[in-house]
C-alpha cells in the first residue's frame, strides 16, 4: 500500500545534512495549500467518544504551525497551508478486510456526491472508518485514484485504533501493552484518538510532499516518504495553533534528521525509587529516552535506551548505581525486560539475518543463549522472569498469531491459547499472551476475542486456565502483574476509553480503585508480595505521574523531579522500591 504507516516501522533519526535519507524530488506534484475534510464512515458509537472532537480539533490547528511548515523547504519558495473543510459522514458499515485505495476513492465521491459537492484536486480527504481491519498490517495510508469525471481525489485513510491501539498507539511500549508508556502526554484525549492524530499527521504531511505517491519527494533508494524515516519517533509533545499533541517526527532534508517544528525541549531519564528517595540516572548515548521495566528484589533495574539512531539497548542498573549495557551478540535492537533475584536477565533481540525477533537469556556471567518457543516463525516474545529461571511471554506462528508460552528452567515449555482468543490480523492484537509469572510459575495476561475485545487470562501451576473481566470494562481488561499470592493487578478501559486500577484475589474478589488525582486515568502496572500496587495516572493536563497504592488503599504519589513533565511507574519490588521513568526539561 503506496504512503502505509506500518504498525511500528523501522525508524531513524538525527544525522548528518548529506544524509542518505535525504528526499530526492521527482517532479512530481506539490500541494502546498490544501483543504482536509473528515470523512466518517461507519456507526458513530464505535468511535471513541471524543474522536470527531479531538480530531476537528488536531486538523484545524495544524494551519499555521511549525510542525506543518516542516514541509515548507519541500514546496519550492511558497508557503504550506492547510484549512479544515468540515465533517462528513456515512453510517453504512465499511468493510472488514482487505481495503484498497479504489474503495476509499469510491466512498468518497460517494459521500461528496450526496452531499451535493464536487472533487476537489488539492483537497486530502481522511476517511476515518469505525473498525480496524484484518489485515492488521498498516495503521494507515494515502493515495490517490481517479474520480469518475477524472478529477484526481487524493484520500488518506485511517482505520479506528480503539483495538489496535498496541500497534498503532502514540502510548507504546515494547511490551505492546496498550496504554503503558504515555511519553510526552499532552492532552486528554484518548489513547485510540490519540493514535489516530499521529497517523493523520504522518499522512498529511505524505501527502502534501507527495501527493501522487510516487513522484514528489521520495527516497526510492529506501521506498520512503518523509513521515517514514521518523514513524512513531517523539521527541516531546507538539504544539499547533490550539494545543499539544503528541505526533511523530518528520523527515527534514535541512536538518538531515527527523524534526518536530518547535526543538526538543526535553528528554527521558530513567528513575529508581525507594521508601525514602527519588533517584533520576542518564546513559551515556541514551538520546532518544531511557525506559526502566522492572526492578527485582535486590534493588537491580532493568530496561532500556534507544540511541540517537532509534536503536533499542538493554541496560541493568545495580542497587549502588553501576549501569551494564546489554546487547545480544549477533543481533539488533536488544530490549531487556526483567531480571531476576540470581541475576538472569531476559529479553529479546532481533537477528541480523532474518530479522525476525528472539527471546534471550543473560546469566550472571555474561553468557547469552537465545530461546525460541516450539512453533515460533514470526518471533518470539519474553516479557517476565521469575527467581526460579522460569519466563513466559508469548510468540507468533506462521499465520502471524500470538499465542502464550511459558518455559522452565530446564527448557521445558508449555503454550496455551485462552478459550476465545480470536485470531484477526498479527502479532499483539489477535490470540494471546503472557505479562507476568510468579514464583511458582502461575502466570498472568491478556488474549484479544474475534472482536478485537482484551480480556484477563490466568494460567496456574496445574494448567487451568481461568478468563475474566473487570466490572465496567466494556473496552477491555489488561492483566498486568501476577504475585506469589496469586493476586492480580492491571487495568480496565470503560465505555468512555477512560482506564482505572484493579486487582483480583486468588477467589476472584475484583477491587477497581482510581489515584484520588487522576482526572484521565488510572493504570496500575505492577504488584509486589504485599498487595502494594505501582503504576501512573493522568493529571488533569494529562501528564503521567507515578503512584504506589497499598494494600489497604491508600495512596502515595511518586512526583518526578520535575512534576509538571510527569513521570511513569512500571515495576515495584517486594521492598517497596520501584522502577520506571520521568520526563524532564533540558534547559
């Protein structure tokens, strides 16, 4: 698909003026005045409930920015501007599967037909449709076909992200837990409209530059356009004319890297906490943030960095401070995720040759060994260990669905699949997959139903497997952290896409609690051997902050060095001491 957003690209970053990523005009045509319509097809009520409202409001503050005048060094001396057209919309249901550019091209001069209007050449039409397809392998794309009278109709269209907000989210994490990462939050607006705008953003400005999709500014060395280089990269958030948003990057020749319009006024450290202190820590080379997962019971924290050229380094960080970097010998793109009380870290990597993605063990010697689960052909996913060598995770077969495993400390391995689990499009957002194991080996996760719904899966010693959902949780419920106890802490989204806490007792019992202060949210991410919950809410401004809620509910707020950027809480140890990471101004 010519102009696609794929579901979490290759990316790149900052580099010299003489870049070979540089764009190379063709030709071809420019549209450096333009007018954006929405086109909303579909039942309204899919949506996400502040979607038409939130993006009117993204596409009519993007005229007169300095994200969009990015493209003004691609348009020849002339100024880029854009207006918003205004909303239009067809409650016939779209299709499922497998929607090529014609059918858009045809729902639009359908919509503008009965709407009395003719096709406008320099218009971009965003047909935003209410389901998210199967194919389930582009958040996004733009093209161009003609209109029955000839009239070129250049169409962006973007699928509804409310289920496939994982792979499409601006909220991301490697762990593709929806929700989790929330980098540079800077409004309110959900995570499923959120991740919409940043798929609008990347496809007007494709658009403008090349509207034909082929021949205005490309890279046809590389086959990309200039939101390719910089898919899913965030500096820090975007102002437009009428507020913040958090948009990629775009590709600028004069800088030769990816660029956001108004400089990069913050940066991502990483964080450890105790009872009695708050400490920030940077890494050498760590230019695109540092994200800390999960810290173990002798105080080590575990995570990663991405570099100045977006690619990913695991890191431990020992209780005094010590930080060892963590790359796979032979491999791209090293992520660690946990380590353990015996000094085993986990992961995954990305091998050079296939570049398909394996688990990784790191003994306390340094030693690597790569692990693969039976049946794995598009990777191979850990994301938790437990002090008895024990991991778990979930792979993709060849048909690209996820299933969950679980492999012992011998080599032993076990899948499971949750009753229900819908197979629809790849990797995260269809079958299922594990988040947590506790001591004992009984594990927690998520699996995604043929409707594209999460649900929480547990799956104990003995290998029964126990479904279940959180009171109000009509958009889902993620299963987040497992403790020996056999209590679970995660999250619920509501019929409003609004997030808060729970946690579910060995019987079953289902406690929801929100942060006294969380106006946008309440995400709990982690639970130590005592019952006290970690994880992060939004503020009333929509900015993370960290949180630890006792067993006995009762609240304390983790405020980051600098509070007014936020910070996130991913993983708290049984000694109350906890991992994540803070946003923080650079001057």
């Amino acid at each position: 698909m010519r102009g696609a957003v794929l579901n979490r690209a290759a990316s790149a970053s900052p580099a010299a003026a003489t870049n070979p990523q540089n764009m190379t005009y063709y030709g071809g045509l420019l549209l450096p005045n333009t007018t954006t319509y929405a086109i909303w097809w579909g039942n309204p009520s899919d949506f996400p409930t502040d979607a038409r409202d939130g993006l009117d409001n993204f596409l009519e503050s993007l005229d007169g920015s300095e994200y969009l005048q990015i493209a003004d060094q691609y348009m020849f001396g002339q100024k880029t501007r854009t207006r918003f057209g205004g909303n239009l919309f067809d409650y016939s249901a779209p299709p499922v599967q497998d929607v090529p550019s014609t059918d858009i091209v045809a729902e639009v001069h359908q919509v503008l037909t009965a709407n009395g209007m003719k096709a406008d050449p320099t218009a971009l039409y965003t047909v935003y449709v209410s389901n998210f397809p199967n194919e389930n392998y582009y958040c996004a794309y733009h093209d161009v076909a003609p209109a029955p009278d000839g009239t070129p109709i250049h169409i962006i269209y973007v699928p509804n992200d409310t289920s496939a907000v994982s792979g499409c989210g601006t909220n991301f994490s490697p762990l593709f837990a929806p929700n989790v990462d929330p980098l540079f939050t800077p409004n309110t607006y959900s995570g499923a409209t959120s991740a919409m705008a940043n798929s609008t953003a990347h496809e007007v400005m494709e658009s403008i530059t090349d509207p034909d999709a082929s021949d205005g500014w490309v890279n046809l060395a590389l086959g990309v356009e200039i939101g390719d280089p910089c898919n899913f990269i965030f500096q820090s958030w975007v102002p437009l004319t009428v507020g913040r948003w958090k948009i990629q990057e775009i590709w600028s020749n004069a800088a030769g890297g990816c660029a956001q319009g108004n400089g990069r006024p913050a940066q991502v450290l990483g964080v450890v906490s105790t009872v009695s202190s708050i400490n920030t820590f940077d890494i050498p080379g760590a230019a695109l943030g540092i994200f800390s997962q999960s810290i173990n019971n002798i105080g080590v924290a575990t995570g990663y960095y991405n570099d100045a050229n977006d690619a990913w380094h695991g890191f431990v960080r020992g209780s005094l401070g010590k930080i060892t970097i963590i790359d796979v010998p032979g491999g791209t793109n090293t992520v660690a995720f946990a380590s353990n009380a015996l000094g085993t870290i986990t992961g995954r990597y990305t091998d050079t040759t296939n570049f398909v993605r394996h688990c990784f063990l790191r003994d306390t010697h340094g030693n690597f060994s790569t692990i693969d689960a039976p049946g794995a052909v598009n990777g191979t996913f850990v994301t938790t260990i437990n002090d008895r060598g024990a991991v778990a995770g979930r792979y993709n077969d060849a048909n690209c669905v996820s299933h969950a495993f679980i492999r012992n400390s011998l080599g032993t391995f076990a899948t499971f699949d949750a009753p229900g689990a819908g197979y629809a499009g790849c990797g995260p957002t269809s079958g299922t997959a594990v988040s947590s194991i506790n001591a004992f080996g009984a594990v927690a996760g998520n699996f995604v139903d043929a409707g594209s719904v999460n649900h929480a899966v547990i799956r104990r010693v003995d290998g029964t497997i126990t479904t279940f959902d959180a009171p109000g949780a009509s958009q889902g419920t993620f299963a987040q952290s497992i403790n020996d106890f056999g209590v679970i802490a995660g999250y619920y989204t509501d019929s409003n896409f609004v997030s808060h806490g729970f946690v579910r007792d060995p019987l079953g019992h289902i406690t929801t609690f929100d942060d006294p202060n969380a106006t946008s949210g309440t995400f709990a991410l982690s639970i130590n051997a005592f019952g006290a919950v970690a994880g992060y809410y939004s503020d009333k401004n929509g900015f993370p902050q960290g949180f630890v809620r006792d067993r006995y509910g009762n609240f304390l707020t983790l405020p980051g060095k600098r509070a007014n950027y936020g910070m996130v809480v991913l993983g708290i140890n049984d000694f109350g001491a906890t991992a994540g990471y803070e946003t923080a101004a650079t001057n």
